[in-house]
C-alpha cells in the first residue's frame, strides 16, 4: 500500500510542477521542502541532504542511512516602471528541478551521503516592444532582456560526531550554465542600412569546484548550535554569441566564439535550533553573503575583433555594453525564523525570511533586478516508519526600489517582484 501510495505522490509532484511557472532572482541557495518551510537556511537542524549545501556537520545527526528526491518550482513576476513611466513586467518561465541523493550512517560517530542539486537557480526574462521612428520611415520590433544563471552541484561530503560536537564537509562539482540576451540599437539605421535594432544572444558553460564545512555542538538536551561556510569559487565560461546584426551591417560572422568568468561568493551562516517541548521546536537562522568580493563587471570576450570593438561602446537603446556588464554588489544578509509542531505522524511547520539584495544603485537594470524580500512559509510532513513526505509553499514579496543613479540611465526607475515557491521532497530510511 506504501508503494503505491509513494508512486502516487511522485506522479501528482510531477504533473502540478510541469503545469507550474519559475523565474527567481533570488541568488540564495535552492532548497528542499522542510527548510524552506523553516526559512530555507536552517543551520543547526537536520533535513536529509539538505545539510550538503548548508552546514554538513548535520548529517552526523541523522540516525540511519537513507534515499530522497526532491522537486523545486517557483512562479512569479518582476516589475519595472521607468522614469518616462513605461512599465515593464518579466515573463512567466516554466523551470522544473530536481534532484537527489543517498546517505549513509556507518556508525554513531561517522555518516556520509553523496547528492545531485541545484545549487543556484537566477533568471529573468522582459519582452521588449519597441517603437522606432525617423524623417523616412518606422518601424515596431519586438526583443527580449534574459539573464539565466544556473549552478548544479554533485556533492560527496562527510560528518564525524564526537559526543556531543561535530564537524563536516561537502565536495562540489559545480556545472555552471549562463544565458545572456538583450537587444541592440543600430544608429546606422538613420541612414538607411538594416534594422533599427538587433537581437543578441549569449550561450555559455563551464566547470569548477567549490566546498562547504560545517560544525556543530549539542549544548544540552534541548539546544544545539550550528555554524557552516561556503567557498566562493571562480568558473571559467565558454561558449558562443550570436546576432546577425554585424553580419547584415559589416559583413562579419554571425556567430562567434564567446568566453567569460563568472565568480559566486564566499557565504557565512549560522544557526540555533530550540527543542521547546515534546511537540514544538523553533530555530533562528543568518546568513552572511560576501558579495563585494566578486567581480566588478562581468565581461565577455569574443574571438572577432569587429564584435568586441563595436560591443565595447554604450548602446543608446539599452545603456548596456555588450562586452561588459556592471556588478557593483554588496555584501547581503539574510535573516529567518522558523517553528514546527507535531501532531502524532503529521508535523506543522511555518517560517519567516528576509533576503537582503545585493544590488547596489549602480548595478541595477534589467539583467540585475533583484530586490529585498519578505519570504513567508508553510510547510507539512507525514512520516510512517520509513516513509517520510514534506511539501512546502513560501510566498515571496518584494520591497519596491526607486533607483536613480544606476550606471545604466534607460533603466532608471522603480523595481518590485512578488514570488511563489512550492517543493516536494520525498524521503525513505533504510
């Protein structure tokens, strides 16, 4: 009956995700179903694999081996309003999950779990309409502005646990993947050569590594302290960039070889987790992203000489250089608290987060448009014997930004975004 009851639920996960929407640029973590009805950080509390990306030392107090998969979707929209009051909303982008893992606890003192996830998940999308017009002629043409940013991970990690402390660590291959489009102006238009403005698209990926340690200390029967860091790590990129604008106006090629290095952060975090009674269990979380650190832009090189000169200029149409890209981050903390209630199998569970952006005035366009957040969570667990099934829901708000003094003067203006995140995650102890 379990059985069937299991392949039921994967089937229903399946179907509602597929008919689902995502599009976040949120650049945290992604994360399963009982942390993210936590807050989605939950440092010093045990949630399966979960721990791989946060703090491994958690895996130490899992108390047997076990097998999990998890999807993860969220739907949405960002908004811009310009200083000319042009208002602009993203696209709703279909963008399923998933991932897994198994782990293994060898004895009281040492567990070890191997694992495929996302990582980091950012994208954005804005269709773009635009109207052009001179002494002679004019014309209407339709564009689209994406960043998408993807990070899978394939982790090995440890935990060693010694009364009452432990101490863990996760190995990472990352596979990173990045996306880039947005449109160009052709001021040659005026004279009658092409089209008034050009699509242009960025395909790009690479490899790197990275790891995560962790430690953590049971202070009495109730309270345990969590601590984790993440390292940064820098992922060469290549690929290829595409537009047939140099091609019609110079005839160049229209689909050069593309590279670039794209840097994520060092992250820092810590966790306290309160077992108040038999029947509620709290825990308060922070996180501390070095985002200052990076990179200050985020540049291309390609293998023709005549698209890195003519892309190295400022467009007039969209502020942006095609060859370089500003990102003046700063550093950004997050901030949550969460709570669980058991009712016998069943287990309530409900969180609050907040997620500093790391945008500064100056890196803030359409590419860039993440915000501060509110997150609001639910979530519910049913656990029997070995079966155990989590589902959450977080519900996302943007604070609204006014930018005045981005490097990127066409997208001055005000920035909102509203989120809505589900994840399944099914569980079975072995």
């Amino acid at each position: 009956m379990k059985f069937y009851f299991t392949i039921l639920i994967i089937y229903l996960t399946v179907i509602s995700c597929i008919n689902s929407f995502a599009g976040d640029t949120n650049l945290s973590a992604v994360t399963k179903a009982k942390t993210l009805s936590l807050n989605g950080l939950y440092f010093a509390g045990t949630d399966g694999i979960q721990s791989v990306l946060g703090n491994p030392s958690m895996l130490s107090y899992l108390n047997s081996g076990g097998i999990e998969v998890f999807v993860f979707d969220q739907f949405g929209q960002h908004k811009f309003e310009n200083l000319q009051d042009e208002i602009y909303k993203s696209l709703n982008n279909d963008e399923f999950n998933f991932g897994g893992g198994i782990y293994w606890t060898f004895s009281q003192s040492f567990t070890a779990a191997l694992s495929y996830q996302r990582s980091l998940d950012y994208k954005i999308d804005w269709p773009f309409l635009k109207f052009f017009s001179n002494d002679s002629t004019s014309s209407i043409l339709g564009f689209i502005y994406s960043n998408e940013l993807t990070i899978d991970a394939a982790s090995a990690s440890f935990a060693f646990k010694l009364n009452n402390f432990s101490v863990g660590g996760a190995a990472h291959l990352y596979y990173v993947e990045n996306y880039v489009a947005f449109p160009r102006s052709n001021e040659r238009w005026n004279d009658g050569l092409g089209l008034a403005a050009y699509q242009f698209n960025y395909n790009q990926d690479g490899y790197s590594y990275g790891f995560n340690l962790g430690a953590s200390m049971q202070v009495d029967e109730k309270f345990r302290i969590g601590l984790m860091a993440s390292s940064g790590f820098s992922t060469h990129l290549e690929g290829s960039a595409s537009s047939i604008m140099f091609s019609q106006l110079d005839s160049a090629s229209s689909i050069v070889k593309l590279s670039s290095t794209v840097e994520i952060p060092w992250i820092f975090g810590g966790g306290l987790f309160y077992d108040f009674t038999d029947y509620v269990k709290l825990n308060f979380d922070v996180q501390y992203n070095l985002w200052s650190g990076i990179q200050k832009t985020f540049d291309f090189s390609f293998n023709d000489q005549l698209w890195q000169q003519k892309l190295s200029m400022v467009d007039s149409l969209t502020g942006l250089k095609g060859s370089s890209f500003t990102l003046e981050f700063n550093n950004s903390l997050d901030i949550g608290v969460g709570m669980e209630y058991k009712i016998a199998n069943v287990f309530l569970r409900t969180g609050y987060r907040f997620l500093q952006s790391p945008n500064s005035e100056a890196s803030y366009n359409m590419i860039f448009p993440s915000v501060d957040r509110h997150r609001i969570s639910i979530g519910i667990s049913y656990q029997d014997n070995d079966f155990i099934f989590d589902a959450a829901v977080c519900y996302t708000i943007g604070v609204s930004k006014d930018v005045k003094r981005t490097a990127v003067q066409n997208t001055r203006g005000s920035y909102s975004s509203s989120m809505v995140t589900p994840a399944i995650t099914i569980k079975y102890l072995l």
